[in-house]
C-alpha cells in the first residue's frame, strides 16, 4: 500500500515544522525553526534579509533537506515522503518565473503537460486560469511583452495548474506598483477562501497585516516571535506618538527631545500615558520645532520589527 500521511503530524494544521536546522559551511541559515500554518490559513514569515525565509521555503518545498528537525506538509514527511508532498504543493518565487518567449496560454499548458495533464484537459485548465487572473486579453501575447504585474499574476497561475492545496509564496510582490500588488492580494484571499493553505513571505509589513491570520517573524535564523498581527503589535507597547519636524535641520534636536532616533523623518516613541503627548508637543514647541504633521497611533507591524530585530522595513 502507498504509505499515507505520517500519524504524528496534527492534520489541523498543513504545515508543520519542529526545530529545522540548515547550515551552509559554519553559518546557520536556520537554527531550530519551530512553525505552523492550519489548513486554509496564511501564515505569513517575516524577517530581515538573510533571516532564513527563503531557507525554510526551500525545505518545505522539498528542495532543500534540513541538517535537522523535521517537517510535515499536508501530513507528510517533507524528506521521507517528499513525491507525496510535491503533489500537495505549488511555489512561487520572488521573481517571476515564466518563459518569456512563450505566450501566457503556452506556458499554462506547458505546465499541466508536464504534470500529466491530456492535451484537452491542459487547455481547460489554461482557460480557466487566464480568466481567474484576468489575463484573457494577453492569452496569445509572449510574456515578454508583459507588465510586472500580469507577469506576477501569470506565475502565481502556473503554480496553481496542479490545484494545489498548499501555496508557498516567497516575497511574491517583490517590485510590484501598488495597484498590482493589491491585484494578487485579492488573488491570495480567493484561494485560501476555496481552502488552500497559503505560507507567505514578505518584506511588505501592509501585506503581512492584511493577509496573514498568523506571523512568525525569522531574525538571524532563529524564531523571534510568533502570534496573530494583533499579539504581535503588542509586543510593541501601546500607542506611539510620531512627529515630522517641518525642518529637516530639526531632526536631531526633536529626536533628543524625545529620546528616539529619527526613521525616514519621523521621530517615534512609545506612549505609556495618554498625558504625555501634549506635554512632548510643548516641549517641541518651547524648543521652537514647528511640526509638518504629528500623529497618535497604535503600533504597527514596523513597530514589531524595530522592537524585536532592530531593523525598520
């Protein structure tokens, strides 16, 4: 009998990861990930660059075997039952990956031949995607002649020829405008609507918020936390007040004022009481900073990476 998904794995959840370890010579790409996506969810991984994303992509993907630890994608093993797991699943990278001499229906049936699919039942399925993606138009167009956007959006079709029921999607908006990145948002919300488990990459803060029930944020190969957008941002105190002097000469002084570096122009600093802002906007205003804009916020996921890696995004 074909050996069925492992008993250990807790089948609530797609994906399943427990102490991952990978090294390449003496530096540790991963150093003891533990991570979970449930079935039908986004989990969305966040992290610096170099943090060890892509690394556990690979692994989970079955391109890349773990030094140690163990993971499960749709209940099994992803190195003793890796065939199983690659029937299961669909990658896209942060670059797209299309032939661009190829036209958009061509490389959609390229991909189902390869996957086994009849002449007919490739075509269907190019058919159908082409329309979910709004790429009708382009169909017969080489995807050389593609925008950034239609070529993401043709990638993430490619992927979903085998109807795959787990998405890996590393940093798959990389470079795009922001009418084309909110184009695949809605794409990503469709699919985990119809089920499939989404484990996303990012280095868009906005996109991890809204995409993903559940964060785990990788810094230096290791997890530094991990909890739904809403834990997460609490790990960053409660509100912030941020001031942008209308004066660029001004920074270094209110930054001094209120004990915080500047970040793109705009000093930031945690609110404990509800008192303190008008009596920090006084203190800015005696030292004669006039302000262009001043806030009162919750935090936010850029909040979350100042505090637990010390890197803005």
């Amino acid at each position: 009998m074909p050996a069925g998904p492992d008993t250990v794995g807790d089948m609530t959840y797609a994906i399943e990861a427990e102490g991952l370890v990978k090294r390449y010579g003496d530096k540790p790409a991963l150093d003891g990930v533990d991570l979970r996506a449930g079935t039908g969810a986004v989990l969305g991984v966040l992290g610096p660059n170099g943090a060890g994303k892509t690394t556990a992509v690979r692994i989970l993907a079955t391109l890349a075997a773990p030094d140690a630890g163990r993971a499960l994608v749709g209940g099994y093993d992803v190195t003793r039952q890796a065939g199983k797991v690659r029937e299961l699943i669909g990658l896209t990278g942060q670059y797209a990956s299309v032939d661009e001499k190829l036209t958009g229906t061509q490389n959609l049936l390229l991909m189902g031949r390869l996957l086994g699919l009849s002449r007919p039942a490739a075509r269907a399925r190019a058919a159908e995607l082409l329309a979910r993606f709004g790429l009708e138009e382009a169909a017969g167009r080489a995807a050389s002649g593609y925008s950034g956007g239609m070529r993401r959006r043709l990638d993430l079709a490619v992927s979903l020829v085998s109807r795959p029921r787990v998405l890996f999607l590393d940093e798959p908006t990389t470079g795009l405008d922001p009418h084309a990145r909110g184009e695949l948002w809605d794409a990503v919300r469709e699919l985990t609507a119809d089920g499939v488990t989404v484990l996303l990459t990012t280095q868009y803060l906005e996109e991890a918020d809204q995409l993903a029930d559940d964060l785990l944020v990788i810094d230096r190969g290791r997890v530094a936390a991990a909890g739904t957008p809403g834990e997460l941002k609490a790990l960053a105190g409660g509100h912030r007040l941020d001031v942008r002097p209308l004066r660029a000469a001004d920074l270094e002084k209110a930054g001094t004022i209120l004990g915080a570096k500047a970040v793109d122009g705009v000093v930031s600093v945690p609110v404990h009481d509800l008192s303190e802002p008008p009596a920090a906007l006084r203190a800015l205003d005696d030292a004669g900073i006039v302000l262009a804009e001043h806030a009162l916020r919750l935090p936010s996921l850029d909040d979350v990476f100042l505090t637990l890696t010390g890197e803005h995004r």
